[in-house]
C-alpha cells in the first residue's frame, strides 16, 4: 500500500499534522505500537478504551440510527405523495446531486477547519429539517417541492458531515488504530441500519410520520450535544495562510499524480449504478412484492444484518493491504447482487439478496474509509474522502434514471440492466487492473 509520505514542495508544506490528541490518547497510541498477535476483539476492547472514542461511537450510532429513520420516513411519504417511481428517484437525485457538487469543496472545509463543529453544526441543521418536513406533515400542507427543498438543504449537510465525521475517528483515536476504530464505527453504522430501519417501519405504521420525524430530530439533537463533551477538535495546524481554492488544487493534483488512487475512485465511481437500490428498494416492496411498511423496514434490515456480518468480520481480523483490489472487488459483488436482486422470486429471496447487498456494500465502505485514509497524508484525509464520497453520491444520479427506466420499462427489467452494466465494467477492471489496484 501506498503510505502516506508528505509531499515537498510548497503545495502542502503549509499544514501540519493534527496534534490536538490529549496526553493520555497519544500515550495510549504510542503504546500500541508494536503490540502484536493480539485479538481482533482485545483490539476492538483497547480501542474503546480510548479517552473519548466510547463517546463517539456511541453518538455516532444515535445518529446513524436517527438518519435511517428520517431517509426511511421521507421515501414512504413521497409513495405517499405519488405513485410514480420517478418521484422518489427523483428527491435521491436532488439530494445526491447536492452532495456531489458540494462535497469537493467540503473537504477543504473538513481539512481547514475543527470537524467537531462542523459535526456539531450540521448534526442540529440535520434535526431542524426532520422538524420541519414533521411540522409540514401534522399542518397537512406538505407537498412535494417541499420535499425537494429540504432534500437540497440536507445535500449540503451531508457534504460536510460525511467526511467532517469519519476523518474525526482517526483524530480521535491516532492513525495506528485507525483499522479497528472505523470497523467498530461501521459496526455502529449497522446497528443504525438495522435499528433505524427497523424502528421506522414500526414508528410510521403505529404513530404516524408526524411522530417519526420528530423522534428522529431528537435523536439527532442528542447525538450533537454527545460530541460537544469531546475536547478534540480535529483540526490540522497550519503553518502558513492559505486559500480555499490552493487547497482545493492541492487535492485534487495529489490524486492525480496516482495512478492506483485513481483507478480505485474510478471503481468508487460504478455507485453510478449500484445506487439503483436505494429508490427501488420502496418500489419492489409496494409495486413488485406488495407488502406493507413493516415488511419494507425488515428488507431493510436484512441489508443492515449483511452490514452487521461485514463488519464484525473486518473488526476481528481487520484488511491491512490490498484495499485497492478489494475496494474494486466488493464494488463487483455489490453489483452482482443488484442482478439478482431483480429476479424478485420471493419476499424471501429479496431479503437474502438484501443480506448479500449489505455485506459487500459494508466491506466496500470499510475498505474505502481505511484504504483511502492510509494510502495520504493525514492533512489531505478530508479532501480526498470527500472525492470518495461524491463519488459514491452518482447513485443518486442513477436513481433517478432508474425509477424513470422502470417507468417505460417495468420494474424488474431496470433493476436489470443497471445490475449487469457494473458488473461487467468492474470485472474488467479486476482483469486488467489488478497490478495498479495492488499499489494502493
């Protein structure tokens, strides 16, 4: 794997490593140096024993399960709202395409300035527009531009807040334990997808969405004021004054010059595709399946159990190379899944291949988060995770040309054909690239 060596050159001489651990983290961090054949769960154990990180999976796992709950309640209201498919690729597509415009310039945010505020800041601006869409919903005047606008308004904290919070657990933790710190927070990410969806089939069915928006803006205001107890702020000391846009530059000269970070944004990049699940998952379980709220939540959750299983394999012997081929490689079985899964036999069939569609999907997200972060130098984590994320925002881009596919088509044959586009693609990239993957 590539490391993450400084570059010379006036370019990143003017930023400097984060040095805002507390005494007794930086201690803790030195002193697992060199510590070896430990077990992934005596790892998993020391790494919560980290000043601080027990606080920050826990609030990261309130906010995981919170932002299901919302994503959830929104895409059973737009079937609310309309039969069409495009609707709900549509409000994807706004929010998604939002994200990707924004996220590069994010990350020099993310990379200038403290990621606990801006954690902070846009977990409150997350909880203000769940109250709002709640608000709209109990005065009975919600319509869909509403929906659109508050997609927009959530695209631009989710651009800040995606990289604002992974890049902040390894400002937490150090660098050394930066495998088993993201392993242990996609273990949390999948307690959010299963509890979050889970937990939103059974608020909208027995309370209403009035109420489930709500209890979601509280969840989310709770998991802000967790962090506010953190005293780290995450932020990389600068040597010299430096504008926005040289740090923009900066970002993306240093990915160019790489030929495996490139080839492994362009597998990032098949999201384009495999983000057709995300609008169709609510059209197969009302219009294919037929099935009720309840049974859309356990499809779900089905995909959070295959997260749950990705994650705790990662936490127990965590990947420490090769993140190039694998990030390439669970992108394919993602796509491989998305094939099956418009074959829809069965209820229980779409839950299995759900289950599959989770793991590879958490494996690819683990992959990413580590190999990304490893194969840079640390003050370039912010903007080169953002490109991942922008990236991973074109599934937006093709949910909505799905839904609309599946509107001419039907739907089965759409998911389909944005399942077996992939997985040619990437499988020829696994042939053909797999020597460049292997530097990453």
């Amino acid at each position: 794997m590539m490391g993450p060596v400084r570059e010379s050159g006036a370019s990143l001489s003017h930023i400097e490593p984060d040095t805002s651990l507390p005494e007794d983290t930086q201690l803790y961090s030195e002193r697992s140096k060199g510590e070896a054949g430990r077990t992934g769960i005596q790892e998993a154990i020391e790494t919560f024993r980290l000043p601080f990180y027990g606080r920050l999976w826990s609030s990261n796992l309130i906010q995981f399960i919170c932002f299901h709950v919302l994503f959830l309640a929104m895409q059973w209201l737009v079937t609310s709202l309309t039969d069409l498919r495009m609707a709900v690729g549509f409000i994807a597509f706004v929010q998604g395409g939002t994200i990707a415009l924004l996220s590069p310039m994010a990350g020099v945010v993310v990379d200038r300035q403290p990621k606990r505020n801006l954690i902070v800041f846009g977990r409150l601006g997350l909880a203000l527009v769940a109250m709002t869409i709640g608000l709209l919903v109990w005065a009975d005047v919600i319509a869909y531009w509403q929906l659109l606008l508050m997609s927009v308004v959530g695209g631009l904290l989710a651009s800040v807040l995606s990289p604002a919070t992974q890049t902040f657990v390894v400002d937490v933790v150090g660098r050394n334990r930066t495998e088993h710190a993201i392993s242990l927070n996609a273990i949390g990410s999948s307690f959010g997808t299963i509890g979050g969806a889970a937990l939103a089939g059974v608020l909208v069915g027995a309370v209403g969405l009035v109420s489930t928006f709500l209890s979601a803006a509280l969840g989310v205001v709770i998991a802000a004021l967790i962090v506010v107890t953190i005293p780290i702020e995450g932020r990389a000391k600068r040597s010299e004054a430096t504008s926005p846009l040289r740090d923009f530059k900066d970002g993306f000269a240093y990915v160019r010059a790489r030929p495996p970070l490139l080839l492994a944004l362009l597998c990032c990049a098949m999201a384009l595709f495999n983000g057709a699940i995300s609008p169709m998952r609510v059209v197969f379980a009302r219009h294919v399946l037929e099935v009720g709220a309840e049974a859309f939540g356990m499809m779900s959750g089905a995909h959070g159990i295959g997260t749950m299983v990705a994650a705790l394999a990662v936490t127990l012997r965590p990947p420490s190379r090769n993140f190039g081929p694998l990030i390439a490689g669970t992108m394919f079985l993602y796509a491989v899944g998305l094939l099956l899964y418009s074959f829809a036999f069965s209820f229980e069939w779409i839950l299995a291949v759900e289950g599959l569609m989770g793991f590879a999907g958490q494996l690819w997200h683990i992959c990413a988060l580590i190999g990304f972060q490893l194969a840079v130098p640390a003050e370039m984590r912010g903007r080169v995770l953002a490109m991942v994320f922008t990236l991973a925002q074109l599934g937006f881009v093709g949910g909505l040309v799905v839904s609309a596919l599946a509107d001419l088509a039907g739907d089965q044959l759409a998911l389909a054909i944005f399942g077996a586009i992939p997985t040619f693609l990437l499988g020829g990239i696994l042939v053909f690239g797999w020597k460049t993957l292997k530097q990453m």
